[in-house]
C-alpha cells in the first residue's frame, strides 16, 4: 500500500517515458528495446514519412512537454535529429529525420528517448532538461525546484541549470538537434560544474561544419537514470570518455561521471580509431536504451556503430564512432544507458 504524506522531494518524477530502438519504418520496432510508462499491452509503432523520416508512436502518454533524444545506429557518418512531437490522441509522435554528412537525408535504425519530469529529489540525485527552440525555452524541468536559463544564439549557447550544481564533475549530458526544415546537429561544447550550477555550452551545426542557430533538447542526470522514473530502474549507467586517447580498458575519472547504479566499474577502451567500446557491467537487463552525444567544441559528432548488446548482465556497446566531417577520429563523448527495470 501506497502511504499518502508524500514530500516533495519524492514527487513523481516523471510523468511519462518512453525508449524504442527503430529498426523498421513500419510496424513494431525491436520489442527487446522499447518500454515506456504505458500500461500493458501496448507497443511503439512506427510510420515511414520521406527518405530517411520516420514517425515514431509512444502509446498512452499524449503530451505537449517534455524532451526526446536520438541517437543514429550507423557504421557511417549519419545522424539523426527530432522534428517535433507532440499529442495525436491518446498517444505522443514524434518525427524524426536522419541525415549524411552533407545533408542527404537517410534511411538508418536510430534510438530515441522521450520523458517529462516534474517534483524535486534530494541531493546529491538531480535531473534537469531544456527545450530550446532557438530562440526561447519552450519546455524545461529542473529537479531542485529552480528555472533553468539560455543564453546566447547563431549556433553557441551557455545553459545555466541552477541548484543542480556540484563540487566537481558529476553526473552526465546529452544533447539533440530539433530542427523541422533543414539538417541539424548539437552536442555538449563545454561543461563547468560549480557548487550553485550546471554551466553547459551548447553548439550546434548545419549539414557540414558550419554554426547553426537551431532547436535542441539537453537533459542532464545525475545518479539518475535518463528516463528520470519517479521510481527509477535498478539498473542504469553513465560515463564519460573524456580521455579518447587511452586505449583502456580504463574507468573515466571522476568516478562521479562514471557511475553504475549497482557498483560495478564502466571501463571504456578502444576498436580502432574512433571506435570505442563501452562495457556496462552489472546493469545491462533487458529492455534497456543507450544515448550518445559527442563532447568539445568543434563540429565533430558521434553515433552508435551497431546496436549494442546485453548478456551475462553487461551492456556492450560496441562501438561509440566519433567523426570529424566523413573521417572516424579519437574524440570525447558522453554515454548514458538504462534498463526499464
């Protein structure tokens, strides 16, 4: 039995999710990859749009708030990037298009992400989104109860995540483009923690290389997993590669962005160039979701080679690629992943 004097801090958090992996562009995607906060019964479907545009239906969670994120599964250097979303019906869509480097649209398996917070949690647990439109904040959360703030534009913005802060590196980022016209890419530039707040840059790019001035989602997570469940999984993990060069396998340090809600050491090591191999130990259960995003503050980008495997209660992602134009190079990202249970 529920007990009724819930606090604040244990409000529900969050409202809806959901995660599908999409490898079909009609029908029911991978069912091992996709849960949500819909009751039984039901199942992600999938509707082709034009080349490379998908129409992605979570059941049963129809709503105007929240954020998604998308990750292209591609051994070539594609991206994916939201549209928009929002209700039809009783059921939230969300238009996705994929793109080459240059800005031909293609047709590849991506996973994506959505969910919607509200209520606080105790620290040192925070969680934080933005939706930026490019010019204003059309949907955000912040777990300490605070406004969330962006400034800046022409493809360079500094988030500010106020309450969310920490003494050192902590917790993890990802970021999506949301653009409808034109493609888009966006990623973590720069991170300052401070004891008061989350400071992020964010930057995005158009087809090739060049600053862009467009949407984007940023979620940040701290000792909680993407989905931010109200009763959050068991199993989930972060961790970021911020040193590419080290062949590993090595345990990115601060252990603060290296966590593993069960214990155990994410070690991350290299593939091959621009190919690294993240290991998840303890947490991996299916149905479980990863998201990618690439760290620093030039154009380069990264996606998810394969789709990543779970056995023996380890996730193997194999690999994260990372490039610079068409060319696979050694370069930061953040990883995040979670199971539905």
């Amino acid at each position: 039995m529920l007990a009724t004097g819930v606090t604040a801090a244990q409000a529900a958090v969050p409202d809806r999710w959901g995660f599908a992996v999409v490898d079909v562009t009609s029908g029911i995607p991978n069912p091992g990859h996709q849960a949500g906060s819909w009751p039984g019964g039901f199942n992600v479907t999938v509707s082709p749009g034009g080349v490379g545009q998908t129409f992605v239906r979570f059941p049963q969670i129809a709503t105007t708030k929240g954020v998604v994120h998308v990750t292209a599964i591609s051994q070539t250097a594609y991206w994916c990037q939201v549209q928009k979303w929002g209700p039809a019906g009783a059921d939230l869509v969300v238009a996705v298009q994929c793109y080459r480097y240059g800005g031909a649209p293609v047709s590849t398996p991506y996973s994506i992400v959505f969910e919607e917070s509200t209520g606080l949690l105790p620290a040192p647990e925070a969680l934080g989104y933005v939706y930026y439109d490019g010019t204003s904040i059309v949907n955000q959360f912040n777990s300490a109860g605070a406004g969330n703030a962006v400034a800046g534009g022409g493809g360079s913005w500094t988030v500010t995540l106020p309450g969310l802060g920490s003494a050192g590196f902590a917790g993890n980022l990802q970021v999506t483009a949301v653009d409808s016209v034109q493609p888009a890419r966006c990623k973590v530039a720069n991170w300052v923690p401070s004891g008061g707040a989350q400071t992020v840059q964010v930057r995005c790019h158009n087809a090739t290389s060049a600053p862009l001035n467009t949407g984007w989602t940023l979620t940040y997570q701290r000792e909680r997993a993407i989905t931010g469940a109200a009763i959050p999984p068991k199993n989930f993990a972060y961790t970021f590669d911020n040193t590419p060069a080290n062949p590993g396998p090595y345990g990115p340090v601060p252990p603060a962005v290296n966590y593993n809600s069960q214990g155990g050491l994410n070690t991350v090591q290299s593939s091959g160039v621009g190919q690294r191999m993240v290991l998840f130990p303890i947490v991996g259960v299916l149905p479980d979701h990863v998201q990618v995003t690439a760290y620093g503050p030039g154009p380069e980008f990264c996606n998810l080679q394969t789709l990543w495997a779970t056995s023996g209660g380890t996730a193997y992602v194999r690999n994260v690629v990372c490039y610079n134009a068409g060319t696979r190079l050694d370069y930061p990202s953040l990883v995040t992943y979670t199971s539905a249970f």
